[in-house]
C-alpha cells in the first residue's frame, strides 16, 4: 500500500487511535479547554524536536537544548529591561541560542569531541550560568498584549508557530541541498566527504538551528506562561523532544528522518501525557506506560521501515 510508504504513518496511526480511546474513556478529552492543554503541552516540544531532527539525522546529539530554552528568555528579558525593544529583545535571546549551538558545533567537529560528551557539559554549564543571571529567582516577561499572544500567548500561535515551523524545516531537510546534505553526513560521513561535501559546516550549521529554536520555544513557552523559571525545560523537555522526533521516525543512528514525523510524535506525547491525566493514571506508573508506548511504536516503525524496504 501507498500509504505504507510514509515514514509517519504509525505514528500517525498511534495518535488517531489513542484520540479514540481517550475520548471514549473521557468524554472531556476533545473539550476545547482540554485541546488547548494538549496544544500547549506538544507545541514547544514540537518545536524543539524540529531541531532535534536535524541534528539527528547529519549523525549527531544535542543533549543542551533543554537548557538553551531555560536561558534564551532570560537573555531576552535583560535586554528589555536595559531598554532594548521587545523585538529586538527576543532577537537578541535567540543570538545567544545560536552561540550555545555554535559551541556546540565547533567543540563537536573541531576537537573531535563526541556531541554527547560536547553537549552534556554544556547543559550544566548554561544551566549554572542561568541560575546565576537570574540569582534562582523567576522573573516576569513585559511586553505589549498583542506581542505576547503573538508570541506564545494563545494556545493557537503556539500551534501555529509548530506547524510553521515543522512545514519550513520539512522541505528545507527533504528538497534543499542543505537537507540532502545533512542526510548524507549522517547516512554516510566518510562518502559525503569525499564527494565535496563541507561535513563540518553541515554539522555546525545543525547545531545552531538547533539552538535558535530551543531557545525560540523557551521565548513562547514564557509570554504563555507569564513567568520565566530557570528550573524550567532542562533534561525532561530535551527527553521529550528526542522522544517525539525518534518514534516519530527519526533514526538515532543518522541519516533518516522527518520533521512531520516528530510533530506528529510530540502531538502523540502530548495526548497519552494528557490522557493519562483525565484518566486519573497515578503518576508513579506514568513513565512506566509512556515508556511502554515509546518501544511498541518504534518496534511497529521498524517493522513498517522493513516493509518498505521489501524486507519482509
């Protein structure tokens, strides 16, 4: 079957029926209130999956996203208040996201460092770096009413911002040669270099838009929520993330993968997070079945990767 053939089509297949069963089980689960909850929660981390993806597939990780979207509203909240404009305020944050990246990308391919190693030192050094900015107290984001719904204030811009986003970074990574690009590093290092291609600026240039829209996410995430935590984000929405990117259909091991996909699996996330929740699930036993969820969807991606492939 055609349909067979789209990488997100279990995933895809996963959401729709645990929709079904939620609803079914909760009459309140398709509430408009409930949607805009699910909206909110799978938005950012669709976001930041986005990144992720890329990332994943040109053969690396970024394991310091989840501390980039905890600085970048801190960065651009001291530049408010220095009297920058809001604008140029969250312009300035996102200029220090892809500094984050660029270290990242640099310390990775110049020195030969494993991302995993790059990147784990680096999500204690910005999460220390935050808490001393910030002295370990919230501060509050102040900007124009239309500004902020713009900018995460309604649950509607945040989807918004995720599908724009995921579409944009969709055909940049399936038909630009930026993409085609990134899929070769990761699918083959060795031959892409070979045949011209800059495998070290494919890499650094992930990083960084991985880092821009950690730290977008963590923008949006503080004009919804009003405050700006340094607590918040961290290692959990990072897990998350690269959670909905990989049973989305993005391969750890590089070179495949899909944007859609990993909004798809985020969306996915975010109806069995809130599922469970109306359902009354004790949260003792929530990460159990989530994880339980994870290995069968990615069990039912490969084998649906086999079919594809003809390898039946």
């Amino acid at each position: 079957m055609v349909v067979l053939r789209w990488p997100e089509t279990s995933i895809l297949a996963a959401g729709i029926a645990l929709a079904a069963y939620f609803q079914y089980a909760n009459g309140a689960f398709l509430s408009q209130a409930n949607l805009q909850n699910l909206i909110q929660y799978s938005g950012t981390t669709a976001i930041i999956a986005g990144g992720e993806v890329l990332v994943l597939v040109c053969g690396e990780v970024d394991l310091s996203v989840g501390m980039v979207y905890a600085l970048t509203p801190f960065v651009m909240y001291f530049a408010a208040a220095a009297g920058v404009p809001h604008y140029l305020a969250v312009i300035v944050g996102l200029g220090a996201a892809a500094i984050v990246g660029l270290i990242n990308g640099l310390i990775t391919t110049l020195l030969r460092v494993p991302s995993f190693v790059t990147t784990l030192g680096m999500l204690f050094a910005i999460n220390g770096f935050t808490l001393t900015i910030s002295g370990g107290f919230p501060v509050e984001p102040q900007a124009g009413q239309w500004f902020t719904i713009l900018f995460g204030g309604s649950a509607w811009s945040e989807l918004g911002w995720a599908i724009t986003i995921t579409l944009v970074l969709q055909f940049v990574l399936k038909k630009t040669r930026w993409g085609l690009h990134t899929v070769a590093t990761g699918g083959n290092l060795v031959g892409a270099a070979e045949v011209g291609i800059s495998v070290r600026r494919i890499k650094i240039g992930n990083f960084i838009l991985c880092g821009i829209l950690g730290g977008f996410a963590g923008i949006i995430d503080a004009f919804r929520i009003g405050s700006v935590d340094p607590l918040a984000g961290g290692s959990q929405i990072m897990f998350q993330a690269m959670a909905g990117a990989v049973i989305g259909g993005t391969l750890l091991t590089g070179g495949v993968g899909t944007v859609v996909g990993a909004l798809i699996g985020s969306l996915v996330l975010g109806i069995l997070t809130d599922g469970f929740t109306l359902l009354g699930v004790s949260a003792y036993t929530f990460d159990m079945i989530l994880g339980a969820a994870i290995l069968v969807t990615m069990a039912v991606n490969v084998r649906l990767t086999q079919m594809r492939g003809g390898n039946v």
